[in-house]
C-alpha cells in the first residue's frame, strides 16, 4: 500500500469517527471505564476518612499525618508517568487493565497494614496504580469521541470520579465508627474483577492504533462501532464530511516542549498544580481538621466533610451540563476566581468555627474542584494521539506534587500556627490559577481533535 492511499485510509478513519453520533454503545463504555474511575476516586480519598481513627491509632503526630496522606501521591506522581508512557506503547485498554489490577490489589493489602510503616508501603504501590488509570482512562473516552459535544461526554464520564469522591465521604461516615477504618479499604478492591471486563469488552483506541499505523485493526473496531450505533444498519448514520489531516508520528518526550505544545504543556501544569493544590490539600485534611482542630466527635466531622463533597458533587454536574457552552478557558476562569475569594474569606473571618469552615470551605472547593474534574476534559483535547495520553499523565504529575505538598504544608501549620494562614495561601493559589488561565490559556470546545493538535 502506497503512503498516499495509507494517508487517505487513516484520514478516512477519523472522519468516519467524527460522524458516529453518541449512542448506548457509547455510554456502556464510559460506565465500564468509569467504575475503574469511580473506585480509584474512592481509593484516592480513603485515606483522608480513616485517618481520625489511625491517628490515635498509630499515635501518629501532626507531622506525619500530611506525610501518610501525600505518600499516596508519590505513587501517583510515578504512576502517571510510567503508565502514560505505557499506554503511548502497549495501547490504552491493556495500560488501564494494569492499572486498575494493581491499585485494586494494593486495597487489600491497605486493609490488612497493622502500623503506620506498613500502611506508608502499601498506600505508595497503591498510587502507582491509582496514578495511572484515570489520566489514560480520560484519554481514552476523548479518542472515543467526536468533536461536537465531547466536552459534556466526556465530563458525564468524569462525574464517576466526583461520585466516588462523595460514596468515599458517605462510606467513611457510614463504616469508619461501625465496621472500623480496614472495610474502607476492602471495599476499595471490588474492582479487581473490572480487569477482566475491559480486556474483553473494551476494544482499544482506534485513534491510537491509527498512530501506531495498524490500519486495518482501526478499520474494524470503527466499522464494529458503526454496527452497534446503528443498530446493523436500522438506524441511518450521518455522512462522512471532509477528512482531516492525521499525521503519523513517533511519540517523542521533548515534543512536550516543542512549537505550540511549549506553552500549552506549561500552562496545563499550571492549572494542573493550582487547581489540585488547593482541592486536595483542603480536602484530604477536612476529616482531621473537624476532629482534631475544631474538635467535632468523629460522626459530625466525618457528616460536615461529606456535605463539602456532596456540594463539589453538585457543581460538578453543573460544569458538565455547561462546558461545551461556556466553553473550557472561561469555566476555568470562573472557577478559580470564586474559589480564591470563598477561601480567602475563610481567612480574613479567622476561619474560627467548625460552621465557617463548613460554609465557606464548602463554596471555595467546589468551584477548584470542578476545575480538578474538567482539566480531564481539557488536557487529552491539547495534545495529538501520539502523545495525549503522555501528555495527560505528565500533566497529572503536578497534581500529584500538588496533592503531596497541599496536605504536608498544612500539617505544619496544624502544628504550628492558627489554620486561617492555610486558606490564605489556598486563596492565593487559586488567584494565581485564574491569572495564568486568562493569560495563556487556549480555548477547544467544539473542535475535532486532529484539528486541535496537529
């Protein structure tokens, strides 16, 4: 086969691709990807839940409660590197299989720790695993998807991820003081038989294989999509519009920071970092800040953390509902403004009851953690095929050294000084997030992603 009709092949791909409307097949797959999202979510968060209890437990100081809780992201931060390369490598199905066998694996090697060294391991290999699956996961479904509405498609996947994060919160109130602190991490390895589904049930990325240049193997996954979505053939599918130009070439690290992909790989982990700072290292603290601060018995401080979760939950939906309108750069813009005044009001009133930090806590995360969850819409859009799940998960690095040092930095003021000081500094962030998203950011809502990246 000559380049030219090769070219023509793979253009032809994508444009059949780009015509294939959202479907059941299309929300069956989001929902099998999403239940590995959805536990990792929970995994990612059952830290933050069990901690009022391992505290006394583990006789643990205010120190090293942030390092248990940030040791979790260090795993991440690794995992999302070697996975991304992976999936660049092996494809996104068979990475994701790995990773959601490993992090499920690790939950119960979590429920079974008997000290805080024990834990310190097994949380760590858990995040490897944890790390890697949602940044290829979101990849995935946006090269599953065409342009017009992928936005709301792929944030509709991504609310398993903001549901897992409120069940997390509703386990932890509901189990921690009946059951005890190890079903929380039990029940975070149910997914272990998920592995088996996505390996036989989930094909992988056309758009990927197109990259990798197994034509054929692309040319039957989409005719098989086209036969399901229109019910063989029952349901007229719209025509096949101008093909795009789809370039074929290696995955290379350094094109990260080459041409275009300079600046947006740097804003990406701006916003990344500023977004996760701020959300992670509010959230992962709630629990133990109820408890330990503000002195709450463990059910109404474990009650007050699950309604901050039900309210991200909310605005999480919202976002979903409005980012292809809206659009990703002024979401984002929004966002990161009222979330830096709601958290900047908690330190100009002294953040001094449990009720402000309720409040006023509340508002402030759920605008920075819409962002959190949207930023998986907005990262794959940035980058081709033949390194936006590279792109993806190195982007996520920086949330992971941002969930590493938001919840050390405020275990040292826990210890040292009055919290009020650790919401200026969440306020700030966010400020410095909206001002880098109004500056450099670009905007994609709407466009096909071969147009988008080239």
């Amino acid at each position: 086969m000559s380049v030219s009709t090769t070219v023509e092949q793979a253009q032809s791909i994508i444009a059949r691709i780009e015509r294939i409307p959202f479907s059941t097949w299309h929300t069956s797959i989001r929902l099998i990807v999403g239940i590995a999202t959805f536990f990792d979510a929970i995994d990612a968060l059952t830290i933050a839940y069990v901690m009022p209890v391992l505290i006394p437990l583990f006789k643990i100081p205010p120190t090293r409660i942030g390092g248990l809780i940030a040791i979790g992201y260090v795993g991440q931060l690794i995992g999302a590197i070697f996975f991304g390369w992976l999936a660049e490598k092996i494809g996104r199905r068979d990475s994701l299989l790995a990773s959601v066998a490993l992090y499920t694996v690790m939950s119960f090697a979590c429920a079974a720790s008997s000290s805080y060294a024990m834990l310190f391991t097994f949380r760590t290999v858990q995040g490897l695993g944890l790390g890697g699956e949602v940044p290829i996961a979101a990849a995935y479904i946006s090269e599953l998807s065409k342009a017009k509405g992928r936005g709301r498609f792929v944030l509709l996947y991504e609310m398993l991820f903001a549901i897992g994060l409120l069940v997390a919160a509703l386990l932890g109130y509901w189990i921690v003081p009946r059951l005890g602190w190890r079903w929380m991490f039990m029940i975070g390895g149910l997914p272990a038989i998920l592995a088996l589904c996505l390996r036989w049930i989930v094909p992988e990325s056309p758009r990927w294989l197109i990259n990798k240049g197994r034509l054929e193997e692309a040319d039957k996954i989409v005719t098989y999509i086209e036969r399901k979505v229109s019910q063989n053939g029952k349901i007229p599918l719209p025509p096949v519009e101008v093909a795009l130009q789809v370039p074929q070439k290696k995955t290379q690290w350094r094109e990260l920071f080459q041409g275009i992909y300079l600046k947006r790989t740097l804003v990406l982990w701006c916003i990344w970092f500023c977004a996760y700072f701020c959300n992670y290292g509010l959230v992962t603290w709630l629990p133990s800040l109820y408890t330990q601060v503000y002195k709450l018995p463990l059910k109404q401080g474990l009650q007050y953390s699950l309604i901050n979760q039900a309210a991200a939950l909310a605005l999480a939906f919202v976002c979903a509902l409005l980012i292809d309108k809206m659009g990703r750069k002024a979401w984002f813009l929004m966002s990161f403004v009222c979330g830096g005044i709601f958290l900047l009001a908690l330190f100009f009133t002294g953040a001094g009851t449990a009720t402000l930090l309720l409040t006023l806590g509340a508002l402030g995360n759920m605008f920075v953690a819409s962002i959190a969850m949207a930023l998986y819409v907005y990262s794959p859009e940035v980058y081709p095929t033949r390194m936006r799940a590279l792109g993806s998960s190195t982007g996520t690095v920086w949330l992971r050294l941002a969930s590493i040092l938001g919840p050390i930095i405020v275990g040292f003021i826990v210890a040292g000084t009055n919290i009020k000081w650790a919401f200026l500094m969440f306020g700030v962030v966010s400020l410095i997030g909206a001002l880098i998203v109004g500056l450099f950011a670009i905007e994609t809502k709407g466009r096909p992603l071969e147009e988008l990246s080239p």
